[in-house]
C-alpha cells in the first residue's frame, strides 16, 4: 500500500536528506500549497478566536490578554454554533503536481 505524507512548506522538509529518505522508503511526499490555512482546521479556529478576542481590544498588560485567551477557549462552546459551519471538513483543493513521488 502506498503511503503519502502531507507536509507544509517548511524549509527542511524539503532538504535533500528528506527527500532520499522518502524515496529510499518509497513515500509519496505531498507539500500543500505555501499559503493554505484553510487546509488546517486549527488556523480556522485561531483566526475564529482572534476575532472575538483581538479585533478592536486593546490589553495593556499581557496577563489580561492571556486571561481573555484562556477564558475564550474555557467557554468555546458559547460558540458552538458558529464554529459549527466554521470547522467543517470542507477544505480548499490543490492539485497532484505538488506531489513529489520517486
């Protein structure tokens, strides 16, 4: 069965060593697009977060920033219908050619 890994763009996934070593493995290596938050689910949800706890606030101390942070995802589920249509397995497409298979 043939195995493909989904890496992001990341400057030593794509080094020579890796590479070999994919292919001595015979893994397909699948790189996604160099900008796609919308493949990863958790940048969907920061970005969620940050809405509701950054635009337009202003913190002057640190601890009250991380406090809103911390009592945002302490109550997540106030948003539970928002975020319902927001973490959907509804991700954008890219095409093979950023596969790279030996």
């Amino acid at each position: 069965m043939p195995i493909t890994i989904v890496l992001d763009n990341a400057r030593y996934q794509h080094c020579k060593a890796v590479i070999a070593f994919a292919e001595n493995l015979q893994i397909k290596l699948l790189f996604l697009p160099p900008y796609s938050p919308n493949l990863n689910i958790i940048e969907r949800l920061w970005k969620f977060a940050k809405k509701k706890v950054l635009y337009g606030k202003y913190y002057e101390r640190s601890e009250q920033f991380h406090k809103t942070i911390y009592d945002f995802f302490e109550q997540i589920d106030q948003h539970q219908e928002q975020l319902k249509s927001l973490l959907t397995l509804k991700f954008q497409t890219f095409d093979n050619s950023r596969i790279y298979a030996p």
